[in-house]
C-alpha cells in the first residue's frame, strides 16, 4: 500500500551548532520510496549519511547564523508485509542465530532485560512457541501498562515502565524488548510513520526475532501494523532518535501526518496478532 508522509519541524538557532535528523523514509526489500523531497529553509549543506547499523537514514547539516530553521519532508512510499505462520515455531538456539542479529540479546540504555528475567520467565517461561511467547507478553504489557501521554521522559527505562506500570508507545516498546531479550529471543526498537495515529506523531514498536525474519509488535495497539512505515531501527531509542542537537539550537514546533495515498482504496487495517499464529514482518 501507498502512503504520503510528512514532517515539518521548527528550530530556534542562538549559536553555531549541528542537526541530525533521522526522518527519512528507509529504502528496504518490502518497502519502496517512490519519490520524496527534503527541504531547510533557509537553505544550508546538507549531507546523507548511514547509521552504524547500516540501515537507518541520516541528514546532518550546519547552522550559522542565529534565527528560526524550518526542516520539511515529504515522500510517497509502498510498503509491503508479510504474513507468516509461526504455528509450528521452535526455538531458536543461540548458537545457530547470525552474527548481525546477537547485539539485539543484550542489554542496552533503556532496555534493561538482566534486570527483568526473574520476572519474564515466571510469567512467560512456561509457553514453548517462541512466536506465542511474543504474543502474551504484548498483550500483557497492554494489559497491565497505562498508555498516557506525556508521563515519561526521555530517562524512562523499561525497568522504570514495568515499575511504574504507566507510560507512552517508547515505554511500550522498551518493556517489549526487554522481556522478549530476557527470554532469549532478539528484539529491536522500530520507528515510524504511523496510519490513523491521533493525535499525529511519530511512532514507537518492536520487531522480534521469528523463524529467520523480524516480526512486528505494537503492544500499544494504536494503530494498524500494516499501516507504519519504518524510519529506522536498534537497540533502543538512543540509536533511533528522530533529532540530535549539538549546539545552542531549540527545538520549538513540529507537524507530522502519514495518510494513504489517493489512489489506495482496499487498505485493511490489522491493528494486532492475537488468538492465532499469524505474524506480520516488515525487511
């Protein structure tokens, strides 16, 4: 399906400094970026560079002169999922997983796992499918974890949301990760654009690690996970801020919306995997 994504956001300069923007659509197997447009007003240099990763998209340009900058992005994108059924699923053993996909066992900032294992595997320990493993535990974060918005802050750990049992689609994610990295299934932190998100803004879930492929999970349950379009990916939000500001440089505005594309009329959301085998991946 086709989306048209937008973002403008606004920033108050007072001295030199540096932006790193990480808003741009990601170009993958199943999904395409047919065109976009990125534009600062007033016009700087800007440079494209790959994430360590090696997938995720950033722009980093210079500011001089003290002011307001306005960044704007545009794209039309297509994006393409998978179902896949995961009925028969086994456990993957550690030793057989591909280097690339180990960092995402580990800890990481806001992902504490060592610290969440007693209780993943008191609640989660007896279910031997790995891909219903994943389930229950999203439905329990939805279960048991308030969604509201503006509680959290950018400290919030995985650790403080399963305490707190309160918090926004980051905190959601970063229990999610931890409690599937505690039961030794690989978890990764996704971005995005979201469909039908009110009010608009960007978007936080988790990918796990299934049968070979990373499968998408929205304990939030917010909005349809075939209507998101991935910016970025790792270890956690530190690896997938949307803005990194070195400099005396404010962030003061932002509009964000992701729409289907005119011509797109048979779009059916699918908000969640619940009571079946089925899961949904994006590459």
């Amino acid at each position: 399906m086709k989306f048209n994504v937008f973002t403008q956001m606004e920033y108050v300069v007072r001295a030199p400094g540096t932006l790193i923007l990480n808003i741009h659509a990601l170009r993958t197997p199943n999904q395409t970026v047919l065109n976009e447009e990125f534009t600062v007003d007033p016009y700087v240099k800007i440079e494209e560079i790959i994430s360590a990763q090696g997938e995720n998209r950033l722009m980093r340009f210079e500011v001089y002169q003290p002011g307001t900058i306005k960044v704007t992005y545009n794209a039309l994108v297509d994006n393409f999922y998978e179902l896949t059924d995961y009925s028969q699923q086994q456990e993957t053993l550690v030793a057989q997983l591909d280097s690339s996909v180990l960092p995402y066992l580990n800890p990481s900032r806001y992902c504490q796992s060592d610290k969440l294992y007693r209780l993943s595997h008191n609640l989660f320990g007896h279910i031997t499918n790995p891909f219903e493993k994943v389930v229950t535990l999203t439905d329990w974060i939805h279960n048991n974890v308030q969604y509201l918005s503006g509680y959290s802050n950018s400290q919030t750990s995985a650790f403080d949301t399963v305490t707190e049992q309160v918090g926004v689609c980051r905190d959601f994610a970063h229990l999610g990760i931890a409690l599937c990295r505690a039961l030794t299934i690989p978890a990764r932190y996704f971005t995005g654009y979201a469909y039908h998100l009110y009010p608009a803004d960007f978007h936080a879930c988790f990918e796990a690690y299934l049968g070979g492929k990373w499968i998408l999970f929205d304990a939030t349950k917010l909005v349809p996970l075939n209507g998101l379009i991935k910016i970025a990916t790792g270890r956690d939000a530190a690896d997938t801020a949307i803005a990194n500001i070195f400099g005396d440089v404010t962030f003061t505005a932002m509009q964000v919306s992701c729409e289907l594309a005119p011509d797109e009329h048979n779009f059916e959301p699918v908000y969640y995997i619940h009571g079946g085998y089925n899961g949904l991946s994006y590459l």
